[in-house]
C-alpha cells in the first residue's frame, strides 16, 4: 500500500510517516518502476506502535528500541525498556514538581505570593505539605 492509505488506515498524518522514516524507526521498500514506498502489514503494526509510543512522550532512540523489540518478539526487552522510561518520565516530574515548589517559596519569601494564596489550591503537592 502506499503511504497515503496507510496514513489514511493509521489516521497518521504522511509527514509524520515520512518523519519516521528518516529518523530510521520505518524502512519501507520502494516500487522500482514509480519509486513510491510500498507499506506492507508490519509497516502498518509499526506506525501504530510509533503512533502510540508518541503518546506517552517517548525519546526517538527509546522508540526505535521498542520497535526494534517488538518486531523481533523481544517482549520482555520491550517490557523492560517500558519500565525504565516509566522511571525516568517519573523522575523527571518529580524533579519539576520541586522546581515549583521552589519558585512558590521563593514568591512567598520575596512578598509576591502568600501562603494561603488560592492558586495553591491546585498544586496538590504544596497544599499536602502546607496544610
């Protein structure tokens, strides 16, 4: 198929296909005589885990380790590159749920803010730890 049915039967944007491609995470081949990439059913499998993986905030190199996994059946190499970016996705909130604790304390000490401002109501963090 080519990539615009199997843009239209992912509902994925050509560019984006095209984008992949040439980060290395699709290699479709190409009709000799016209020269257009032809999209095979793995093809397909791979744009809607891309698709998917790009949900969840995914760097391109741990993409391309995920498909390169699932492809092969590497399920559990799959699953543990899963858990590793569920780590580092975490760490890297709680590393800026701090800086916004932070920056409040710091709005608090120079007069900009004051504890029982209403906005800190919706930082569940803070209100937790300034009850």
């Amino acid at each position: 198929m080519t990539i615009g049915e199997a843009a239209e039967l992912t509902n994925v944007q050509t560019s984006a296909i095209r984008h992949w491609e040439k980060e290395g995470l699709l290699s479709p081949e190409r009709n000799l005589e016209n020269g257009y990439r032809l999209y095979t059913p793995v093809h397909i499998r791979q744009i809607l885990l891309i698709r998917t993986l790009r949900k969840t905030v995914y760097f391109l190199d741990k993409m391309k380790e995920v498909v390169d996994a699932v492809e092969h059946q590497s399920i559990e190499k799959a699953k543990k590159i899963t858990e590793e970016a569920l780590v580092s996705i975490h760490q890297r909130n709680r590393q800026q749920f701090n800086g916004v604790h932070q920056m409040i304390e710091l709005c608090i000490e120079v007069g900009m803010m004051e504890y029982n401002d209403p906005s800190l109501l919706y930082l569940p963090y803070w209100y937790e730890h300034h009850k």
